[in-house]
C-alpha cells in the first residue's frame, strides 16, 4: 500500500514501538477524516485520524501526519492537518490528541495536556502529547486512559 511505504520511509521500522502504533493496533482509521496529499499520480503525503478514549469520553488521535522530505515545508503537512481538524469539527467531534511537537501543532491550538491527566499505553513522552479542543472547553473535566474506542475495534 502507498501510504504505509510513505510511513516506512519517513518513519523507520522504530514506528511499530511507539505508543500510537499500540492503539493503531486494534483500531483502524477512520476513511472520512483521513486524507492524502498527491501531486498529479504522485503521493507525497497523509494524515489519519482513528477513534478513542480518554476516561469514558470519545476523541480522536491524529497521526501519522507525514510529508515526503522533498515536499517539505511546502505547507503539504498544514494543509492535511487543517483538513483533518476542520473535517472532524464539522463532525461533531470535540477533541483530537497527537503525539508531537507542541511548537509546530501549537499553530493550530494543540496544547500539552497537564502531567498526570491522562495515561497512554506503552512508553510515551509525556511533555509531545497533545490535545486539541474543536469546542471550547471539551477537554475540562477529561482525564483517564486512552484506548482505542472499541466500538471501531478490527
């Protein structure tokens, strides 16, 4: 499949560890929020977002967002994510967590979520786990573990 050998060329064969990977596991994405960027036949890159829990309430987690190294800061990776949060409010969903860079998903209102919030399965940084509110104040009483939200389960 083309977007999982983008995932093995930007990401490695390290991907598989890490704690997303471990929720992917039993989820799969969700087709409607997931997208990809191709110039002409050419894939350059994708986003996916895929349905869980924190506590007994639904979020989603974005990721893998990638951009082949060509393509770059280019706005390819903005585009996707812009795509995939307006997609998702327009959804009715409330919040999205990622795993990543607070000074690049901060541009479009991720924000570390408070130590000891929240718990994710495998081993994690916990200062790169983000959260994102497409309402405000969805993310106020949260708190608990992130599972894969089972009503998707493979």
């Amino acid at each position: 499949m083309p977007i999982e050998r983008l995932h093995e060329r930007t990401f490695g064969p390290g991907r598989f560890v890490l704690s997303a990977y471990r929720l992917r596991e039993h989820v799969d994405h969700l087709l409607d929020l997931s997208f990809t960027a191709r110039i002409g036949t050419l894939l350059v890159g994708s986003v996916r977002q895929l349905p869980v829990t924190i506590g007994d309430r639904p979020a989603l987690l974005l990721g893998p967002l990638t951009v082949e190294p060509p393509f770059r800061g280019r706005g390819v990776g903005r585009a996707l994510l812009d795509r995939a949060l307006k997609d998702a409010k327009a959804k009715g969903h409330r919040l999205v967590l990622l795993v990543g860079d607070e000074a690049y998903y901060g541009r479009v209102g991720f924000k570390m979520i408070p130590k000891g919030r929240v718990k994710m399965p495998g081993p994690v940084d916990y200062a790169r786990l983000l959260v994102a509110e497409l309402v405000d104040g969805a993310f106020a009483e949260v708190s608990g573990a992130i599972r894969p939200d089972w009503s998707f389960a493979k």
